[in-house]
C-alpha cells in the first residue's frame, strides 16, 4: 500500500513517488518559522549570556549573582535549542540533497540511524532541560528572598561555590536525561528497530523485535516467546543466518531520537512502546517543574501586592513593581501555553485517542523552541527596556496616533449609525420585556404565598400561567345565604 508511512518496498517506491515525498520539515511555513525562530533564539541569547556574565562580577548581593548565573545558564539551554533549529533547518533545506547525493525520502533510513540525528536530539533535549531547571532554580530563589523579607547578604566566596555547584548539577541532570536512552545496557527498553544492509533482502525497512521474531521463529523454529527475545539475542540469531554464506551482515540501530526525521525527544509513545515510562516520567518532572515556576511566581506576585509599604513607594518604584508583575504574568502564561496543551496531547496519542503524529513537527520545533526566544524578553532587563521604548515610540509617532484616531472614529459613526441605535433599542426592549415578566411572576407568587382563601388548582406549566396572568379579575360576588 503506497503512502501509508509503512515501508514495503526495498527502493522505498511505496512511500517515496509523485503522491508522497516525505520530508524533514513539511511545508513550506513551517520551514521559514523554524528559521525565524533558530535565528531569533541563537541571536538573543547570545546576547543575553554575554551580558550577564560581564555583569556578573559587578553583582553586589547574593541574590543578584545568583540570578545573573541562572539567567546565563537559561539562555545558553536556549541557545542549544535555537541551534538544533538552525542546523535541522540546514537539514531540511536543499543542501542535504547536495551533500548526500539523493532526496530525504530516499534516504530516510540511513538518516534516522545516524550520529547526527541522535547528537541533534542530545543538544535538543540538553538545552531545554537547562533552560527548565534552570528558570525552577530561579523561582524559588526570587521567592526565597521576597518572602524572607531580609535585605540579601554580599558576595562570599560560600555564594560563588554554591552558584557553580548548582549550575553543574543543572547540566549534569539534563544530560543525564538526554543520554540515558542512549545507554547500550538498556537497548532494550529504547532500541526501536534495526538498519540492514540493503543488498541482503531479509528484512525491509526499519523491523522491530516483532518483525524479527517472525523470521527468526521460521528460519530457527526455536523461538517460543516475543517476550524472551533481547537485541543481543536477535542480532546473534541474525548473525549466525549471514555468516557463513556473505561474511556478516552490516546493520545500524534506530536509536530513541531515531524515531522522527527531526531527531527530537520521543514525547509521542504508544501503550505498547517499552521507552512509554521513561518519557512519561520525564513528561511528569516537566509538568511538575513548570507548575513549581507558576506557583512560585504568584506567591511573589500576591506578596509583592500585598506589602504593608506599598502606598509609601514613589512613583517609579511602583511602575518598576508593576512591569515586574506583568514579566511575571507572561512568563506563567507562555509556559502554560507551550506545555500543558502538549501534555495533553501526548496523554490522548498514549491511550489511542488521538494519533498526533503529524502534529510532532509543529510541537516539537515550534510550539515548545517559543520559549526559547521569550526568555530573553522576560529574564534579561535590557530587551524588556528597548521593547518598552519602542512602543513608547510607536505611541508617539503620528502613524500610531492616526491609527487609534481612525479606529475612534470608525466606531464613533458606527454608534451614530441607524443599524446600531435599531439593535440597541431591539435589546432595550427586549430587557424591559424580560423585567415586566418577573414582576408579573414575582406578584403572582407573592399573592398565592399571602391568599388565606382554599387552595384551588393553579397552572400546572407556562402556557397556562401566561393565560392566568392575562385573564380578567372578577368582581367579589355578593354573600348568599
């Protein structure tokens, strides 16, 4: 079957031809987006560390060298990421035809099963990592220092040790992660199939354990369980079937980051998947680190608002306070923009409720990489500043002025107009119309609770109150007797 992402054909006719060239990056919009942001992350951010670090022998307190060694450590993770769009862009472009002599599709396999996609999945993983444990870091040391209600100590050499201490256990986490599923010892767990030789025509495209275990169960007859078969045991069978007759047979692992033409973090796993636990436990310190950042800055957000000094602050204190809160409230809101829907999503493709495979690209190199050019904005001062005179600019300029003037009077003769005072009235009325029926209902009810004559049928549904409301009072009959 052609086009069904399932390889069936040695020159891989079926998925590479006129109705489906498999790409890298597909699309042309994703593509220039990958560039804007790769160009726009790198560029930030090296500005942003280069800043902090030269500030960072001027820091006159604890708290401030801290958050100019965080605030480095942060834009490098970015950096990373800003690079791996970068070079993934490079990639995806025509050069890679230039440089391997044949379109992506044709070569796909060889490409999921090389060094530089799993070392583009390595700086990928590392570099977000970084930039997230790195902001949690800084958090809770803001939070730290605005709920002490302590002025910060000075820069001792126990600060600067600290400092490094927690960068390197910061990097050395984050590569932790990005390399264990690398780790020959447990192949099994993230090994998602295997690259042969494609003159030996046994096995077509990249076969999993199943696969292999249908060959090997008719070749060897020996094979009770899918469960007992390991890497090493199928690549010895597999050895000892090519041997003797063609000298060994050469073959290339399709490593966790193999499993998408952007090499990225296998965030995407089925219920059957082995790698399904290790991404949902990483999937998990994520979700947990981010809502540790959010809680971390409304409390100094609620504290900040409720200090007992706050009507004694001059006026460029308090314009200082508040764009701190308005950082901080953008700083919560992206990162809740860019990951809880992702969560989500990786939750639904796990129980099969959705099959979000072609959604990985757009995630995973432009939704989550967002941060990484927002950071900057956030963290370094000086972006914030020349954003803030920009539109101070812009605010003043006379194109601006001529554009609220245009839109003020645009809306001005649409309030004059006779379709806006005929809807007006139409919704004036109506509200009267709703207000005269609750009185109506309201005396009806009223009159029943104070009415000491014998109870007597009233309407059972609305039809019948609106014919009770309507109809006549009698006049009292005379006593007879």
């Amino acid at each position: 079957q052609k086009c069904d992402s399932v390889i069936d054909c040695l020159d891989l006719s079926d998925e590479c031809n006129e109705q489906c060239e498999k790409e890298i990056i597909g699309g042309s919009y994703l593509k220039v987006v990958t560039w804007i942001i790769g160009i726009l992350a790198v560029t930030f951010n090296i500005l942003t560390i280069a800043k902090n670090l030269k500030d960072l022998q001027d820091s006159k307190s604890s708290v401030e060298y801290l958050n100019k060694a965080l605030i480095s450590l942060i834009g490098f993770g970015d950096f990373l990421v800003g690079l791996y769009l970068l070079l993934i862009a490079i990639t995806a472009s025509p050069l890679y035809s230039l440089i391997y002599g044949k379109t992506y599709c044709k070569s796909q396999l060889e490409w999921l099963t090389s060094l530089e996609c799993s070392f583009l999945g390595v700086i990928s993983t590392i570099g977000s990592q970084i930039s997230l444990f790195s902001m949690v870091v800084i958090s809770l040391v803001r939070y730290r220092a605005v709920s002490s209600k302590k002025i910060p100590g000075p820069v001792t050499n126990y600060v600067i040790f600290g400092a490094i201490c927690t960068v390197i256990l910061i990097v050395c986490a984050a590569t932790a992660i990005a390399f264990i599923p690398l780790l020959h010892s447990l192949e099994d767990s993230f090994v998602n199939g295997m690259y042969y030789d494609p003159e030996h025509r046994l096995f077509v495209g990249l076969p999993d354990k199943d696969m292999h275990f249908d060959v090997l169960q008719q070749y060897h007859g020996r094979i009770r369980k899918k469960k007992t078969l390991s890497w090493a045991l199928i690549n010895s069978m597999v050895d000892e079937m090519f041997t003797n007759q063609y000298g060994g047979l050469r073959k290339k692992k399709v490593e966790f980051y193999g499993n998408d033409g952007v090499c990225l973090f296998k965030y995407f796993v089925k219920s059957d998947d082995p790698q399904r636990y290790y991404v949902w436990l990483i999937l998990a310190i994520n979700l947990t680190c981010f809502a540790t950042i959010a809680i971390s800055y409304i409390l100094i957000n609620v504290m900040s608002s409720k200090s007992p000094n706050k009507t004694k602050l001059n006026k460029k204190t308090k314009k200082r306070n508040r764009k701190r809160r308005r950082q901080l409230s953008m700083l919560i809101a992206t990162d809740f923009i860019c990951w809880f829907p992702f969560v989500i999503i990786c939750f639904l493709h796990t129980i099969e409720a959705i099959d979000a495979t072609p959604w990985y690209a757009l995630f995973s190199i432009v939704i989550l990489p967002f941060n990484s050019v927002i950071n900057p904005l956030i963290y370094d001062t000086r972006f914030s500043n020349f954003l803030d005179k920009a539109m101070t600019r812009m605010k003043s300029s006379d194109s601006y002025k001529a554009a609220v003037n245009s839109i003020e009077g645009y809306i001005t003769a649409l309030k004059s107009g006779e379709s806006y005072k005929t809807v007006t009235d139409f919704i004036e009325r109506f509200k009267a119309k709703i207000e005269s029926c609750k009185t109506t209902i309201r005396d009806f009810c009223k009159g029943r609770a104070d009415d000491d004559t014998p109870e007597v049928a009233g309407p059972s549904n609305a039809i019948e109150m609106q014919e009770f409301v309507a109809r006549p009072e009698k006049a009292d009959e005379p006593e007879t007797g």
